[in-house]
C-alpha cells in the first residue's frame, strides 16, 4: 500500500439458504486498521445478479488503474433453494459475472463473460491480477472438466485454469494453470517485499486416504512461474473447523500483511495477521469483528475521499462491527 490508501473495503457474499445469500455485500473499514468493518446498505446486497443464474458468490475487487475503473469479478452460481451441488459441478455456469464502476457507487448492469472451456462443469472463484511482465491482467479460477460428449455421472476434480484480459470484456481461451490431481480452488496471492506468496485451497494431506479441508501457502517468484514450494500446508487448524476463500492484504504501513479465512458453513471470515508472511505463520486475531457470516470475498485499500464517497452513499443505513477486546 501506499500512503495515499487510508482504509479497506471488502466485497463478499454470505452464509445462508436464502434468496439473497449469493449476492455482493460491501463492507468498511473506519480506520487504516482492519479491526472493525462498517457493514454498507444494512448488511443488504449492494450489486445483484440478473444474468445467468442470477446468483453471484465468491466476489474479487480489483483497481484498474490503467482504464480508471474499479472491476468487480463473481462466480455465477445460485445454489438456493436446492443446493444441488451435483448439478453445480457438472453441469454449471462457464462464464463469471462481471461489474464495472468509476466511482464505487454508481455501477454498470453485470454482464457475463464466457471463460472456461467447453468441458468445463463450473466455473468458480475468479480472481483478476495484473502481470507486469505480460502487461495482461490474469485471470484465476477454478473447473472440474469433462471430456468431450461425457455424460458426467461422476464427479471429476477442480483444477486452477486461467485467462488473461486487458478490458475483462475479451479473454484469451483458458489454460491449465495449476493441476495436482485432487481438488483445488480458490488461488490468490500476495505480493510482499520482492516474493510471491500463494494461497489455495487445497485438499491433499499427508495422508493420502484424508483430504484436508484448509488453505495451503507456497511462496514463489511470479504467478506464472513453477518454482513455488509449500511453507504451511493446514493454515487456519487449530482455530477453524474448516477453512477456504483465502484473501491476503498488506497492512497500510506496509509492515504486516492480513489474511481471510472462510469458515464456511459456520462463522465465516476470520481474520489473521502477520509480520512475516512468507514464513506461513499468522496470527488469528479473535477479536476482530467483520460483518456476521461474511464468507469468501476480497479486499482493497480505498483512500479517504473513497472512504467519505461510501459512507455518503450509505450513511444511512450503515452499522458498524467493533473489534472486542475481550475475545
């Protein structure tokens, strides 16, 4: 970050069976500190899908500098009322949902935008990061693929596929970034003081007969590069039941990093910090309080004219969560 960003914003969706569960929630930090969230528009969706599904998860903010606008990337996948997750991985969305903003305030109609290959069962989690060698934004997301005309009766793996973009309206035919051979999804990195982390979640543990249910971090020297090498493999045990939708943040001094945790299915995010991220150990700090069941999103730093500019638009009808000391 840089000393012009004085505060955070989060998108996310939420923990529920409900008709508006799978909708983009924004959230605020008061402060430079990600200690106590503002929950915009009284916790209610502030962007909707009409597309698609018409159900929208796994949100990813993303500041475009080059074009002046603010992207927002959502799985389009709506589970309610059925949550029929067979149908979901077979049988699923290709395309991922996409918003377009100048402001944070005022925002275009989302559109689709097809990413993911022909087999594809699903298309989740999209996460858009620039690549300065490239001069490409990279998107990240994860699909089970079938092969051509398969009747897909059984269940076939998620791997990490990605596509690069300039305008996220045009993107080139997805790749096979990343495929172990067991389930992956929910890549993101956090670039800190010359190195890359990585982030996934991740289910292979050591013991080949139990899949794991938490985030692995490796740490390596670009996105696309093969050398990343595993520094924690269960990050949130011990503090979570479960953990997925990983979001990695530099603090805005520049001297610790943060990272989101999804307990899905149960609290939600929690909040984890560290000095020396790379190392792979963080720091769960209980006492933060983040909107009541927000899972799965993302972060941006904001300055404080975007700060002011959100809290007009949804002053209102804004609630604050503050961190308990006593936690």
């Amino acid at each position: 970050m840089t000393a012009s960003y004085d505060g955070f914003l989060l998108a996310h969706f939420v923990n529920g069976n409900t008709p508006d569960a799978e909708q983009i929630r924004f959230a605020l930090t008061p402060s430079r500190e990600p200690d106590s969230w503002r929950e915009l528009n009284g916790g209610r969706p502030v962007l909707r899908s009409a597309v698609g599904e018409c159900g929208v998860r796994d949100p990813f903010i993303v500041r475009d500098d080059a074009r002046g606008t603010f992207v927002v990337l959502a799985t389009d996948l709506r589970t309610y009322p059925d949550e029929d997750w067979a149908r979901a991985v077979r049988w699923g969305s290709r395309s991922i949902v996409v918003w377009e903003s100048h402001d944070l305030i005022e925002w275009s109609a989302g559109r689709l935008a097809e990413v993911a290959p022909a087999g594809a069962g699903n298309t989740w989690a999209p996460k858009a990061f620039w690549s300065p060698e490239r001069s490409t934004w990279l998107v990240f997301f994860a699909s089970a693929l079938y092969a051509d005309g398969a009747a897909r009766l059984d269940q076939t793996h998620q791997r990490i596929l990605v596509s690069e973009t300039r305008d996220f309206t045009s993107f080139t035919p997805a790749q096979t970034y990343l495929d172990p051979g067991h389930d992956v999804i929910d890549v993101t990195f956090l670039a800190w003081r010359g190195g890359l982390a990585r982030f996934s979640a991740d289910s292979l543990s050591a013991d080949p007969a139990f899949r794991s249910q938490f985030v692995r971090q490796e740490i390596g020297q670009s996105m696309l590069s093969t050398d990343f090498a595993v520094v924690a493999a269960d990050l949130g045990t011990g503090t979570q039941s479960r953990a997925e939708g990983p979001a990695a943040f530099s603090s805005a001094d520049g001297t610790a990093a943060y990272l989101l945790l999804d307990e899905f299915g149960e609290r939600g995010y929690q909040l984890y910090r560290s000095e020396t991220p790379h190392s792979g150990d963080w720091q769960h700090l209980s006492a933060t309080r983040l909107p009541h069941g927000a899972r799965h999103g993302s972060v941006i730093p904001i300055t404080a004219t975007e700060r002011a500019r959100l809290e007009r638009a949804y002053l209102e009808t804004s609630s604050w969560h503050q961190p308990n000391p006593s936690a």
